[in-house]
C-alpha cells in the first residue's frame, strides 16, 4: 500500500547506518535524504515536508527525542521511527508519548528496516484514506453549492475542531442531525461513536434511564442496571434533538452532567465520569422557552456555547437541482432500477414551492415521483400530483375533494399533517391541539412515515 515515491530523511550521526539505509531504501523505489546531526535534521524537517523521518535517539548535538519534539512542533502529523543502540522499554515508551509512530534497535537487518518503514507508510496512507472516506461521509448529504451551504460547511469545520457544546437551530426537516454528524465525524472525536436521541420521542420518566442508566432495582421491572446514552458515548458525540422537550425537571441534571463531566444512574450513588461532547437541536426559539419559563436560562447558555443555524430550503433555490439529482441517484440505486431524468419545466417547478418540509420533504417528494413514474421522464405532472387543476371539486374536510372518500387512517394522517403545519412543527403543541401524549403523537408519526 506504501507509495515506493515516499520521500524518507534519515538522521544519525552514523555514516554506516546513513549509508545502509540510502542504500537499503533506495533500492525499494523511496526517495531518501540524509542529516548527519539533529540540528542540519530538524532544519530540513522544517524547510521540506517528509512522509518518514528515520532519527537516531543518540545524536551529537541534541537528544533524538528533542529532535522528534521540534519536529512535531512544526508539523504535529509527522511520522517518525526512532533508532536506538539502546532498546528498552522506557526509552520507547518516551518515545511513543513525544509521538513517535515506532522504533528500529540497531543492529539491524535490510529485511527489518524495510519491514519497519513499509508498515508505518501503510498505516499512514490507511489513516488518510479513512480520513477521505469521514469526510466524505460527513458532507455526504449536505449537498449544496450556494453561498448559504458554503459558509455552513465553512462553519462545520471550524466548529469541529472544537470540542464546545454546539445548539443547532432551523425549520423541521433542514437537517439538523446532518450538520451534527457532520460535526462528528470531521472532527477529534469521529473514531468514537456516535448516539442521537430524540427528546420528544420518549416518555418523560423513562428519558433520564435512558440518558443516565439505571442501577439494578431502581425501580419497578428494574432487574439489571442498563448504561444509560451518555455512557454509550462516551469519548464521542451525544446528540440531543430536540432539546426544547427536554422535561424540566431533568434539565439540571443534563446541566450537571455538561459542567461536572459526569452523570449519576437513576437509583445509583456514585457518580461515573463520562468524556462527551453535547451537540443539541430544536426547531423552536429556545429563547422564548426561557422567558416562558419552559427551559432553563443557565442549560440554555451552557448549550448555546456555538451556534449553528441551518438555513431553510427556500433560502437556497439553486441547491435543489443538486439535490434532486442526488435524491434520484440514491432511489435508483435503492430500487436498482434505471435513473430517471427531470424536465426543466418541472425542475423550475421545484424550485418555484415553498417546501415548509424542507431538504426532507423535497426527498420524499422525488421518491413519490420516481416511484411512480411511468416513464424515464418526470414533469410537472409528476409532483404536482397533490396540486388541483383548473375547475377541480370543492375541497372539503382535511383540503380533499367534497366527493372523494378515503379510509381514516388516511384522514387522521392528513389531519396530523395539517396540525403539525399550522404549528410550525412543534410536536408538543400539535399534540395537545389534536389531545393525545406527544408520545402517542410520535408513534403515530413513525406509523405513518411522517418522521
């Protein structure tokens, strides 16, 4: 896997070493340098970038450990081997804190020293190739050329590199939990996982057992302790959607667990030390929830570290050609059918809706349509299948036609439709508008595919 054109700088103060690896590295295709002291070594490390720097640990004039630290000082990503006349565990131990990737003990063999070399170029070239592939799934759906998604990834990598509690705002359906995955996995935590909670997916007392755990007998049907989510992801990203359905009288535990990094299991004494990074998200203006006395102000300032507003789908009209392209791509390959084509009327179409459900919405709109199209051409006519014409019926109850009649499982979706429009998406007031739990009122979305 190792590149043979992978340029190698070898410090020792050793002409016979410096000559056996020139000679022994030349021969396997990469391009060597040489430095006699550690300071002619660190002076070329700095005026050139090296895949591999071979550096003794007993040099003339500074401590080979000096060297790996001045190098890495300058370029914190470098791999370098160390080579000892003195193997032992301490010194490579030192050696692997400071950042070393390994080391070589002389004497040694050709064999050893290619061996040596090759594993490290390898390891290397895996970890940017699954750097590649993070980033390329980090960004996968936050597909966009405008100037609005530009200055978002702009934002995401900057905030990535952070490790701050993030509040992610923005209309139902913009992708809030993208923007978190992408925060995620492009930054310092993407080799841990990643767990996302709905907040308003659960019943109020079952939310803290499943953010905190539970010890054994903690409560009725208590009979083994559970980790809770903020164990689950622990050294990565928790992700609360949602935040604003957060029960009251869990938010000063949630607050405890952000200031104090650590979270007590319902029924538990001791605390457990957890290293997590918060990402929250809300649809509503968390705001008006304090000054309405719904959420905490202290949770809201702890949260609001970043903040991160998704912008809405009718703010960036030109990003929908590249999304339904992208759309359809994705339900051909699902459906390992051919790929449909969309005309210019209708895509002028699309980018003439107002789209309240936004990036979502727009997906479920394209699979509608390829589905069940009936050729290998999509028109207008193919979306605007909800849309009356000239001179249609009357509508009558739920925005049907007055003479058409459909089942109630029908009629209670679009019912539930309409609520949610009419209340921004706010799941807890459509719920007491339409007078079931917002638990009820989940399982109901999820029956119907309305998520």
């Amino acid at each position: 896997m190792s590149s043979p054109a992978a340029s190698i700088l070898v410090i020792d103060d050793e002409r016979g070493i410096r000559s056996l690896c020139r000679d022994v590295l030349g021969r396997a295709g990469y391009r060597v340098d040489l430095a006699e002291t550690g300071a002619d070594g660190v002076a070329r490390a700095r005026g050139g970038r090296y895949d591999l720097i071979l550096s003794d640990i007993r040099l003339p004039d500074v401590d080979g450990l000096q060297v790996l630290e001045q190098v890495r000082a300058a370029h914190p990503d470098q791999t370098v081997i160390l080579i000892t006349a003195y193997p032992s565990v301490d010194t490579a131990v030192r050696g692997m804190k400071l950042g070393a990737r390994d080391y070589i003990a002389k004497p040694f063999t050709p064999d050893e020293l290619r061996m040596v070399v090759a594993r490290a170029l390898d390891e290397d070239a895996l970890r940017r190739e699954n750097a590649r592939l993070r980033d390329e799934l980090a960004y996968r759906n936050l597909i966009g050329a405008s100037p609005a998604m530009v200055a978002l990834r702009d934002t995401i990598d900057k905030v990535s590199r952070a490790d701050a509690s993030v509040l992610i705002t923005g209309e139902s359906g913009v992708g809030k939990e993208v923007v978190a995955r992408a925060i995620h996995y492009r930054g310092t935590r993407a080799a841990g996982p990643f767990v996302a909670v709905n907040c308003g997916a659960l019943v109020d007392n079952l939310l803290e057992s499943e953010l905190f755990g539970h010890v054994r007998g903690a409560f009725t049907g208590a009979d083994r302790p559970k980790r809770g989510l903020f164990v689950a992801a622990d050294g990565g990203t928790l992700f609360l959607d949602e935040i604003a359905e957060l029960p009251l009288p869990l938010q000063p535990k949630l607050l405890r667990a952000l200031q104090e990094g650590e979270i007590k299991p319902v029924g538990g004494v001791d605390p457990v030390r957890v290293d997590v990074r918060v990402v929250a998200a809300t649809n509503r203006d968390l705001g008006e929830a304090v000054r309405d006395g719904a959420f905490r102000e202290d949770l809201f300032y702890r949260l609001n570290v970043i903040a991160i507003n998704v912008p809405p789908l009718r703010e960036r009209v030109e990003d929908i050609p590249l999304l339904v392209d992208a759309f359809i791509d994705r339900v051909a390959e699902r459906a390992g059918g051919a790929r449909v084509a969309v005309t210019d009327a209708a895509m002028r179409w699309l980018q003439s809706q107002p789209w309240p459900g936004n990036v979502r919405e727009l997906e479920n709109a394209i699979e509608r349509a390829v589905v069940l199209a009936s050729g290998p051409v999509l028109d207008v006519a193919d979306f605007d299948q909800g849309a009356p014409a000239a001179g249609a019926p009357r509508a009558g109850a739920a925005g049907l036609p007055a003479d058409e009649l459909i089942s109630l499982a029908a009629l209670e979706r679009l019912h539930i439709e309409r609520v949610l429009a009419a209340c921004g998406g706010q799941k807890t007031k459509a719920a007491a508008i339409l007078g079931i739990n917002r638990t009820t009122l989940w399982k109901k979305l999820r029956a119907y595919g309305m998520e």
